[in-house]
C-alpha cells in the first residue's frame, strides 16, 4: 500500500502525538511515585525528630524509669529480654 505525501505526514504527526503522551504519561507516573518517597521520608524524618526529642529530655526518661521500677514493661518485652 501506497501512502501519499499528505498521508505520510498525517502518520508520522499521528505516531508523534502518541509517542508524546505516553512520554507525558511515563513522566507523571514517575513525579508521582517521587512524591511518595519524599512524603515517607519526610514523616520518617518527623518521627525520629520527635523520638530523639523524647530520647534527650530529663523529664520522659524519669517518667520510664518510673514505669519500669513499677513493673510496667512494653508490650513487647517477655522474660527472655
């Protein structure tokens, strides 16, 4: 089958549009999924601000101290610890 000129144009113009969008496509997938990323590492960031705020203050660490000598141990905490 032979295409004419104007034909020729109107496919390869086609075929660009598609290559384009799925470009397009490809690139708000991947800012997407950076977006992720930087949301998890930014709470995790928080969270370990936050433990290390707990981890230097006087006050909470005599507050555990107090549980422990009370018998008040973690959930996770068994004998064998």
């Amino acid at each position: 089958m032979i295409f004419t000129k104007q034909q020729s144009i109107e496919i390869v113009g086609l075929t660009a549009v598609v290559v384009s969008l799925i470009f397009v496509g490809m690139q708000l997938y991947f800012d997407r999924q950076v977006a992720i990323v930087d949301q998890y590492h930014k709470n995790s960031e928080a969270s370990m601000s936050n433990l290390r705020s707990y981890m230097e203050s006087d006050s909470y660490m005599n507050m555990i101290a107090m549980r422990w000598e009370d018998g008040n141990r973690p959930g996770w905490w068994n004998e064998e610890f």
